[in-house]
C-alpha cells in the first residue's frame, strides 16, 4: 500500500483561495475523520471542496473561517434545517437511536444535499468521512450500504479512510481516484487517525464527539415537547418549526396544559438568555418582564392568544426566579409585551410563585417513554400492513 500522506507544507495562515470547479465535494462535519478524508483525497492532486451542513442540532458556521485557517480546506456552508426538522416531525424512516438521534435518515438527507449541490457546481464525485464501525447506528457494514443506495448516490459516494473494507466504487475504477493509496480504517479507536493527523502536520486535533444535539438527553428532552405538542396538529411552516427548535435550546422550558391546549413558557437564566429570548420572539409573542426591578425575561410563545388567567400564571413563574421580586412578599407589577404590536403592552400585577403541577419541564425518562412507546405503534403498524400486503 502506497503512503498516502504527503509532506506538509508549512501554513500561511491566511484563507485558501476558493476552487473554481472541485473534483470532489465532501461531506465536513469539523471532526477529525472528516478533516483526514479531505487530505487523503488531496494528497492524491484532487480538488476537494468541504460541505459543512448546518441545522438547529449541528453544525458551525461561525467556526468555519477558523477550519480554513488552520487546516487550509476549501469549505462551504449550507443550511438544512428546514428539510431535517421536517423529516423529525414525519419521523425518520430508519428510527431514533439512544435518545433522539435519527443518525441514518440524517445521513440520507445530507447526501441527498450534497449530491444536488455536486451537480451544481460540476463535481464528479461524493466523499465522507464515515468509518466502518466506528459508530453503532449509521456506521455498520449494512448501513453503509444502505444510505447511499437510499440517497440516490451509490455509485457516487466514496470512503477514503474504509475504503479498502469496502468495494471499489466508479471513481476508483476510473481511476480519478488511485485506491491504493486510500485507507482500510475500521472500529472505534483513533490510533491510526491520531498518525495520520500528525503525518499531516495537523495544527489541531478535534477531540472526539457526535457534535449533535440530539444525541444528548437534556436537549431530547426540550426538543420532544416542541415535535409533539407544539407541532402535532397540521403542519405549520418548516420555518416555523426551525425557529421553536432553536427556542427550545434557550433558558429554562415550561410547558402547562389546560383543556387540550399546550402553552410554552421559556424563562430566560441570565443576561444572556434574556437578549437571545428577546430576539427569538415573533409577532404574537409575549415578553413577559418586571416593571421597575430586576429579574429575567420570559417568552411566551403565542401569548397574544392565551387566556388572561394562562398568561398571569406565566408571569407568576417568570417573577418567582427574581429574588427581589420574592423578597417583597407581595404583588408585583409586571408587563407583557407583545411582539409586533407596539405600545407598551399589558400591565399584570402577580404574586411571585411556582404554583405546584400546573408549569413543568419535561423529564427525560418521560421523553424516552414516549419514543419508546411511538417506535412499538410505527413496528406494529408496519406489521399489520406487511400482513394485509401478503394476504392480498
């Protein structure tokens, strides 16, 4: 096997210039496995432009002017978000993992973006970063088979680093790449990636992680309420939806139920809460602040249309996180402000208080529950329809 890595040259510094027409557009999460497959695959002369795909639960755009400092790629950007959290609210084909991490639909999508924008800019082929077993869900030998056939682009996609555990694909048999000099990684160590980054003169190493949100509980958590009761009826705009994901990252989350109406309260833990829940709100909303003492900003989304009595609760809650509101142990006044309306908004005057079993956060084991529960109805469907099919 030819060694694929070349000598490095010192770095400038500054930002590479953009290629005209790259040979292959890659898959670029900001992760070391991603960051190898670029420079394997320009170690061999090719043009590789790096598709760094953006949504509420991944992506980075603001590191990318530093990725193409210290790493000197040639890297782009492009949002997703509309399309992946319409794909969360149909639910993914291929199911949640360990939390609600739809790691194979999502890996569709992606290519399925990259393989559109591949044709736009005249690329030849798709490239990722994926290694064989590294991960449990999206990265077995069987899945790897199954997302690019799925997302159209089977005889498009390549694996620099698995590549030698996998068959050849047309750029390696049409030799635009030399399959040679590609690698035969597999598993969840990173000894033979921790080499290659310093064979490469890597400024930087990334340290290991998934890089999505919703791999993790406390976010699951936030983002199940926003999917089922905020979005379970018709579909509102994608955008819409997009914008209460990001919400739901904000503050503390409270969410009340009366008479099969759900109402969403985000309460903000500092100053900087405060400004990026007033930024978020949208016409209709209602800011929910104390009239001459300090203390956080609530939001309520929606909360021109709440009852007067919902809206007052809210604002009891917002108050009781204010410790000079509670040490009052009275009333305060308190306004609520609604987004596109102007003026001065509604005056309230409430007790600070948390009023027991009314406004609560979600509990993780409850949200795992409910996806527990929504995957054994989907497979139970899904039988019953395969019987009627075999019957016919």
């Amino acid at each position: 096997m030819k060694n694929p890595i070349p000598t490095h040259p010192a770095a400038t510094g500054a930002d590479p210039a953009p290629t005209s027409t790259p040979d292959v557009v890659l898959l670029f999460s900001g992760g070391l496995d991603s960051i190898l497959a670029a420079k394997v695959l320009e170690a061999q002369g090719l043009k590789v432009r790096c598709l760094h795909c953006i949504s509420p639960f991944f992506g980075d755009a603001g590191a990318v002017p530093r990725w193409r400092r210290i790493y000197q790629l040639d890297i782009v950007t492009l949002d997703v978000s509309e399309d992946f959290a319409a794909m969360l609210r149909q639910r993914p084909e291929h199911g949640f993992g360990k939390v609600m991490n739809p790691c194979v639909d999502c890996k569709i999508l992606l290519l399925r973006h990259a393989h559109r924008y591949m044709e736009a800019v005249g690329a030849r082929c798709l490239a990722s970063g994926e290694v064989l077993g590294q991960r449990p869900m999206s990265q077995r030998r069987d899945t790897l088979h199954l997302i690019p056939r799925e997302a159209g682009v089977r005889d498009l996609l390549l694996r620099p680093l698995s590549a030698r555990h996998l068959p050849p694909t047309p750029a390696e048999e049409s030799g635009l790449v030399d399959r040679e000099r590609l690698l035969g990684i597999s598993g969840r160590g990173r000894t033979e990636q921790l080499a290659l980054a310093r064979g490469f003169g890597l400024k930087e190493i990334p340290t290991p992680g998934g890089g999505c949100r919703l791999t993790e509980r406390e976010n699951a958590r936030r983002y199940w309420p926003v999917l089922t009761l905020r979005h379970a009826g018709p579909a509102s705009p994608a955008g819409e939806l997009v914008d209460d994901f990001l919400l739901a990252d904000l503050g503390r989350q409270f969410w009340r139920e009366q008479d099969g109406q759900h109402y969403w309260c985000c309460i903000g833990r500092n100053n900087g809460d405060n400004k990026r829940l007033a930024a978020a709100a949208r016409p209709g909303d209602a800011l929910l602040s104390l009239h001459g003492l300090p203390g956080p900003l609530g939001l309520a989304r929606n909360g021109s249309t709440w009852p007067q009595a919902v809206l007052e609760e809210a604002a009891a809650l917002v108050a009781s996180y204010a410790p000079k509101a509670v040490a009052t142990g009275a009333a305060v006044p308190m306004l609520a402000a609604i987004e596109g309306q102007g003026g001065p908004g509604r005056e309230l005057h409430v007790l600070p208080e948390r009023q027991e079993g009314l406004w609560g956060e979600p509990a993780w084991e409850h949200v795992r529950e409910a996806i527990r529960q929504e995957a054994r109805l989907r497979l139970e469907r899904n039988a019953i329809e395969n019987g009627s099919r075999s019957s016919m």
